[in-house]
C-alpha cells in the first residue's frame, strides 16, 4: 500500500512517468530498500522512520538520475 500512495503523489506532483517507475527504481535497489525497512522494523529502533525515508529518497533520487529526469 505504501508504494502506491508513493507512486501516486510523485506522479501526481511531479510526471506520471516517476510514478510508475517506482516499482523499477526500488527493484533494482532492492537490497538498500530491505535494508532499510529491516532496520526501520527492528524493534530496537521503535520504529523510527528517518533512515527509511532518507534511503526510500536515495533510492528514488538516484533512479531519477540514472533515467535523465534530473541533472
């Protein structure tokens, strides 16, 4: 469900086209994306969000980059 309220407010506030290459992005960081919702769920870490957020950001920063959305 997270991934498609994502999808929709980038596609939404920026190009559709973002949006649906969400799935893309987190797929080829795969790896990075567990990771950091491992940590995120770990129950040591209570649920703290903010490094979830940040590589889930990354994550999407670098897929811009790699496809020339961004400079």
């Amino acid at each position: 469900m997270a991934r498609f309220i994502s999808s929709y407010i980038l596609s939404k506030n920026f190009n559709n086209i973002i949006g649906y290459r969400l799935s893309m992005a987190i797929k080829e960081n795969l790896s990075q994306y567990l990771d950091a919702f491992s940590y995120t769920n770990d129950i040591r870490n209570k649920g703290e969000i903010s490094t979830f957020v940040y590589e889930f950001l990354d994550i999407i920063l670098k897929h811009l980059k790699k496809q020339k959305f961004m400079h």
